[in-house]
C-alpha cells in the first residue's frame, strides 16, 4: 500500500515538473518570438502623418493646424526647430514652407551679424540648417544678408569654403559636410578648402577596426556608422582607390568607398538585436534603429528584405516600430535612463518621433522610386529613370559565376551603365554585381571618378515632392490678401518678442507677393516693427550677458552689488511679461533686488542697533563716572570731616 503512494507521489512530482518545464519552454520561446509585422506604403504614410499629429499636439495645435506655427517657428534655426521640416518636406506634407523660410532667412541673417555667425566650431549648423531651407524649397546658397549686405551661402561657409576645418567637430562635421555638400551635386571651385575627395579620405580615416565608426569609441557606434554611409551612398559605386593611414590602427591602407561600406554594413548588421532595433551607448533605442534605416534606403538596400537585416524574422521597421506609442509619437527608449531624463520610457519623446519621422519618410521614398531622403534635385525625369531600370534588369541577368562566354554581354551592359550621368549613377542600385562580374573577366573599368565628376550645380531650391495628396498647391503663386492685411492692423501698438514670427512671415511674404506694390506702405511699417523687435530681442541679450558677467552667482550676491541689480532690475521691469521670461534665471532676477533690498535692511537694522548701543553704553558709562564722582565726593567729605574733628580734639 506504501509503495502504490509513493509511486502516486513520483507519478504527480513528474508531472508537475514536466509543466513547469513547458511553461519555462514557452515562457523562452514567447520571449524570443518574432514581432514581425508587413506594413502597406499607405500604413506608412499613415504612420507618418500620425508622427506629425502628434508634434501638431505637443504644441498646442489641432490636426487641421499648422506644424510651421509662430511658437514651433520660434526655435528655426535650432536642433529642435529643423528637423520636423527636413521630415514633411521631403514626403511633401502641405504646411506653411514660406513662414518657415521667412523666419530662417532673418535668423540666419542676424547671427551672421556676430564674429562666429552660427557657430564657434559647429559646422554641422551650416549643415543642418541648409537641408532645412531645401526641404521646405528654399536655396541655401542664397538665404538672407551678412553684415556686408552680400547673400549668404551656406554651402560654401558650410563645407567647402569654411574659415575653419571641418574636423574640428570631429566625424560629424566631414560626414554632414559630405552630406550638404551632395545634397543639390552641388560644383566646388578649383581653389577650394575641401574637395570631395578630401573629405571622403578624412572620414575613411576614422574607420575602426571592428569596420564602423563612433564619435571617440573603439567600437562601432550604429548612429555614427549609419550616417557616415549615408555619405557614402553616393560614391558606392565609385571605383577610385584611396590610400590613407587608419588613425586608429595606424594601418596604411588602400581601399575603395565600396569595401569601406560593405564593411560597416557587416558591422551594423552583426550589432543587430533580435527584435530588429538597436543598441547604442548602453541602451536599446530607436533612434540607431532609424540611422540604419536611412542609411540601407540611400544605398539602395532594401531595409525590410535584406537579409543580413532580418533578426529572428524581425525587419529594421519592426524593431522601429516597437517604440511606436499609441499616440503617434515615438520614444527614445523602453527603459528609463537617469542620465537621460527628459526621455521617459512611457512618454513620446521629440527626438526620437523627428528621427523616426525622417526615417520612414526615407523608405517611403525608396519604395516610391523617388530620389533619397538627402538628394534634393528634381526627381528624375522618365528618360533617365528608363535608362536606370534597363541597366538594373540586365545587371540582374548577368549569372553568379561568369564565364568566358558572358564577356561580350557584360561589355554591352557597362557601356550602358556608362551611358547614364554620373550625378545619377549612385541609383543603379546593383551596379556592384557589374563590377564583380567585370573584375572576374578581367574587363578593364573606365568608369570615371565620382567625386570629381558629381557636381551638376552651383544653387537652386530644394525640390519638394508632392507625395501626399494636394501638395501640388505648393507651388501655387503667392498673393497678400485682405487676411494678410488685417494681420498687421491687428497687431499690437506694444510689440514684443512673441510677435517676431508673425511679423517676419507677413515682411517675407509681401516681398514675394505679386501683388506686392497694392500694399507697399505695409511693408515699411513691417520694417519699423521688426526693428522695435530686434530692438528688444538686442536688449535680452545684453540683459543676458550683464546678468552672467555682474549678478552670477546669485546667492553670492552683496550689498556692493546693489547699483548692478537696481540698474538690472530697473531695465528688466521695461520688458513685457513675455520677453521677462526670455531672461536668464528671469525669476532670480526679480528675487535679487528683494535680496540686496533685505541685506541693506539688515545692515541699517545692524547699524542702528549699534548705535542704540553705543548710545546705551556712553550714558551707561556716563552714569556710572558720576556715581564714581559723587562717591569720590561724600568720601572727601568724610575725609575732611574726620580731619576737622581730630584738629578740634587737638586743640582742646
């Protein structure tokens, strides 16, 4: 009887583990799962628009509002004010283009005023800032006014005519600067700073040994790789040689941008996670996620059929698409990162919503057969792109393993290839099946150097493609109507800096006007407007400037300092409540005449305490020498007294 319970026990125990053992099994495999999801070109421009929804929100505005409004239009010019437009510019969103070119070409104006124009040693200002005015149609080489009155061009200042050197912001500044450079072909001069050649060769330099690049790192950064190959895309299929010494190996080597590039791509695809995304500096993230995704998109690597860029079935999209939030935006990361509070793990987070934006809007125009997301030129016309398919579909002909007997058709098919504009040679996406297929037949390639050969233009407007539905409007002349008119009638007697933008849109917008000469008198009384801005904005920053040189640090401050804060104060109360706040530590400033008022308070209630004191004191002390008089007195008097008395004895 024992024996049948304790088999029992033995038969229940066995169970138990073997459930406990399939739940750990399942509980693996549930981990480990593919989240893999196949996403329509309409369920991506969804996507998009639903990114740009969300900004709309974070700043006050309804869907049917503008993104372009005057209080997003206050940080153009900015990190955080540029990229939302590169984003809806290239997938051709309808917003207000001309409101943000207005602003820039006045900001960018005014910082040209100043020794170190838009930055000490930042370039990729220049940078950034050109792929804004393109993506929203503008002509960077041609932007506002310096203090000479001459046009400035960024490109130029930017790249390939910088006073400084573009590696003095490291990888970043030659790897922008490449981008700016590429992103109209834009034509360098013979005596120029930097040619292609030259900037390609700095950023070969900085190569690692494990094949990526990073900002200072031994190991490959995704964020840093993928965006050196989004520089690269347009020389991959470049055939010239070059020959440098690796600044971290100190190696000397020969190499084409092509080798360069497949080797970053092996990189990239090796620190691929499971789920499809990214790790970068410790953290699991969906910005290196969406790098990658613009970079595969230039090269012409399918980002979702790419092998080498599928993990556990997972896409690069559906590795991005896990940080999607349910409102629309995207977050930085899943996990909370003290060093990085501002990206919280459950709330959408602007950077990583304007890089994911960019990114899908990247392989929107893969799919689309458009130009990459950094080559603003107009789209190519049906001849080229004609010529483009053809070349491809033949490359793809061309057997794994070539004979002899394939030489005549490989010939034929480069003599095609050769056929098409070198600016646009950076399209035919497998062209290195032809050069492999070349270099086994020992078929000499006289292909001619791309980076010598690039350059089609020396300006023009950003091109923007009408994508989404209605974008043709864009390109609709521009009136001043009755609208525009009682937007400056409204406007207040009082301006302040809050009323900059609109100010600025209405000046550029009647400059451009055809029908400008009906209402040339508002334009000088525009013109009077702004200065009384600028005017204001000149005095914050002398504000600014007095506050760190005079008041700083302000729990050091004294009773000495009392004339520095009363003339402070007395020139911040000038400003409205609006520009107040526009004022360094504005909220210690008010506190600090409370503060100097309250020592000095302290100092007279100190100094009339002593006084009182002192005071006491003198009639204390006083007193007492007159109660030491009087004794001193009826002690002479005792003294003569008793002498009077012993002469009276003495004489009886």
């Amino acid at each position: 009887m024992e024996k049948n319970v304790l088999k029992m026990k033995y038969k229940i125990i066995s169970v138990l583990l073997s459930i406990v053992i399939l739940m750990n099994g399942f509980s693996h495999i549930s981990y480990g799962e593919s989240i893999h999801k196949n996403y329509s070109e309409e369920e991506i421009l969804e996507i998009i628009e639903g990114i740009i929804n969300w900004k709309k929100s974070s700043t006050g505005v309804t869907k049917e509002g503008s993104l372009l409004n005057n209080k997003f239009l206050e940080d153009a010019g900015d990190t955080i004010g540029d990229w939302y437009p590169i984003g809806i510019g290239r997938i051709g969103y309808i917003d207000d283009y001309e409101a943000y070119l207005a602003v820039i070409e006045d900001k960018v104006s005014q910082r040209y005023l100043e020794e170190d124009k838009l930055s000490g040693n930042k370039s990729t200002e220049w940078h950034r800032i050109s792929l804004a005015i393109l993506s929203m149609g503008g002509d960077p080489t041609n932007i506002g006014k310096d203090a000479k009155g001459k046009p400035i061009n960024l490109i130029a200042d930017g790249t390939y005519n910088r006073e400084k050197s573009l590696g003095a912001q490291g990888i970043n500044g030659w790897t922008w600067g490449l981008i700016a450079l590429d992103s109209m072909r834009y034509i360098t001069p013979e005596d120029t700073s930097y040619t292609r050649d030259d900037i390609i060769t700095e950023i070969m330099k900085l190569q690692l040994a494990d094949g990526g690049f990073s900002l200072q790192d031994e190991e490959a950064d995704p964020d840093i790789t993928a965006m050196v190959l989004q520089a690269f895309a347009p020389y991959y299929n470049s055939e010239q040689k070059y020959t440098y010494t690796q600044k971290k190996t100190n190696k000397k080597v020969t190499k084409t941008v092509r080798q360069v590039v497949d080797e970053a791509l092996e990189t990239l695809s090796s620190l691929q996670l499971d789920d499809g995304d990214f790790e970068s500096w410790g953290a699991e993230n969906s910005e290196s996620t969406a790098q990658v995704l613009v970079a595969l998109c230039a090269l012409g690597k399918d980002p979702i059929n790419d092998a080498r860029f599928i993990k556990n079935g997972n896409t690069l999209l559906d590795g991005l698409m896990k940080y999607r939030m349910e409102d629309g935006g995207f977050i930085h990361s899943k996990v909370y990162d003290s060093e990085n509070p501002t990206s919280k793990p459950d709330e959408s987070n602007s950077m990583a919503s304007e890089q994911a934006l960019y990114s899908l809007v990247a392989l929107s125009r893969y799919k689309g057969g458009y130009r990459s997301l950094y080559d603003f030129r107009p789209e190519m016309d049906e001849n080229i792109k004609s010529q483009i398919n053809s070349v491809q579909e033949s490359i793809d002909s061309i057997p794994a393993s070539v004979s002899s007997k394939d030489a005549s058709k490989v010939k034929h098919i480069f003599s095609e290839y050769l056929k098409i504009p070198i600016s646009e040679r950076s399209y035919v996406y497998n062209y290195y099946k032809l050069s492999d297929a070349m270099e086994s037949l020992k078929i000499d390639n006289t292909s001619e150097p791309i980076a010598a050969n690039i350059g089609v233009n020396e300006k023009g407007n950003g091109t923007i493609t009408p994508i989404f539905d209605g974008s043709e409007a864009l390109s609709s002349g521009v009136l001043f109507t009755e609208e525009d008119v009682n937007k400056v009638k409204n406007l207040p007697e009082k301006l302040t800096t809050e009323h900059y933008v609109e100010v600025v849109k209405l000046i550029k917008k009647l400059e451009r006007a055809k029908n400008k000469d009906e209402y040339i008198n508002l334009l000088d009384d525009l013109n009077v407007k702004k200065k009384e801005i600028e005017k204001i904005k000149e005095e914050i920053e002398l504000l600014n400037n007095e506050i760190l040189d005079k008041l700083y640090p302000f729990d050091k401050l004294s009773i000495k300092d009392k004339k520095n804060v009363d003339e402070i104060v007395s020139r911040f109360n000038k400003l409205s409540s609006y520009d107040q706040k526009k004022v360094l530590r504005y909220e210690d400033v008010i506190k600090s005449k409370t503060q100097v008022d309250n020592l000095i308070r302290a100092r007279i209630i100190t100094i009339v305490i002593v006084i009182i004191i002192c005071i006491g004191m003198f009639f204390i002390v006083r007193r007492m020498k007159k109660r030491k008089r009087e004794k001193m007195k009826q002690k002479m008097l005792l003294i003569d007294d008793e002498e009077f008395e012993e002469f009276s004895d003495e004489e009886e």
